[in-house]
C-alpha cells in the first residue's frame, strides 16, 4: 500500500469517500492561473455534456465559476444544477479534481449556475429568519430539513449575529440538519 498525498487525504473524508461538502465550504481564492485553467476545463466538460454555455469568472469572497445560457439552452440549465444542486456539486467536484490534477496542488472553485448558489443563500437566510421568529415566538427549537454542509454554513452565518436564538447541526450525512434554539438567558 502506498501512502496519500495531501491533496488526496484532502478530498477523501472521514469516512473514505469524497468529500464535496467540505470542498465547497473550504472554497478559497484560487490563482488567476487556476481559475483561467478552470474555465478552460468547465467549458470542455459541459460542451462534451452538450451545453452551448458562457463561463465567466468571478472573484471576490472565493474563486466561482459562473455558467450563464441564453434562450433554450438557458431553460435547459435547471438539468445540469439537479435536485437540491447535487448534480451541479458533482460537477463542481469533478472540475476540482481535474483541475487539481492540472495544478499539481489541490485547488477549490465553486461553480455557480444562473445564480442558483445565491438564490439559494438568499431562500435559506429568509427561512432563517423565520425560524428564529418562531423559536423566539413559542420557546421551542426548530429543526430544518437535512441540507448540505454549505447550505447548512449559510444558515449558521444568517443567524449568528442573532442575540435571542443559537444553531447547532445534528445528524449524520446525508441526513445532517441545523437545530435553531432559542438562547438561554
């Protein structure tokens, strides 16, 4: 048996499978050089899956990847993004290891769809929001639906300036989920 690299102990998680959550969570500022080999690889992958797609960069908080469509191609997008995003997490994963493999280094971008990510923050920090009210409200915690770890990252932070209630995740992937408690005190 050979031993791992780091940037294979990296991608494989506790347990010894992908670990694609802690990816996205991890996502960091990748070099102009990645993020330009990146879009050279996304833009091949999806022309191989049969999108006529643009792929822009953006950078600021991390490193992404955008896919915009236009006309049918663009009403066509909503396949490649997938239930809950898995598809488009499994895409992201699989450009990470491509790209890793180009880089020599382990290398994290996050990809984005039509904005899917930040509609998505955008849903959760609301649903956030109403949760806290009601466990202010009743006293009670609330438990939200099992989420990934970068969805569940964003309710954490949407709630975490909150002086009345506290979060905490339960449970075990796939089924892990946030609890919203009310503080005590």
């Amino acid at each position: 048996m050979g031993t791992l690299s780091e940037a294979q102990a990296e991608l494989l998680g506790s347990r010894g499978g992908p670990s694609r959550e802690r990816e996205e969570i991890q996502a960091a500022e990748a070099s102009p050089e990645a993020l330009q080999a990146g879009k050279e690889i996304l833009e091949r992958l999806l022309e191989l899956m049969g999108y006529d797609v643009q792929v822009t960069i953006s950078t600021g908080e991390t490193s992404k990847l955008d896919v915009h469509g236009e006309g049918e191609e663009k009403e066509g997008l909503g396949a490649l993004i997938g239930r809950k995003g898995e598809r488009l997490s499994a895409v992201q994963h699989l450009l990470n290891l491509m790209l890793s493999r180009q880089m020599g280094a382990w290398t994290r971008i996050l990809v984005d769809v039509e904005d899917y990510r930040g509609r998505r923050e955008r849903q959760l920090k609301e649903l956030a929001e109403r949760a806290a009210e009601r466990v202010v409200e009743s006293g009670k915690m609330l438990q939200l639906e099992a989420m990934p770890a970068l969805e569940r990252r964003w309710i954490h932070l949407a709630l975490r300036g909150n002086a009345q209630v506290m979060t905490q995740s339960i449970g075990e992937e796939p089924n892990r989920r946030v609890v919203v408690l009310r503080r005590e005190g």
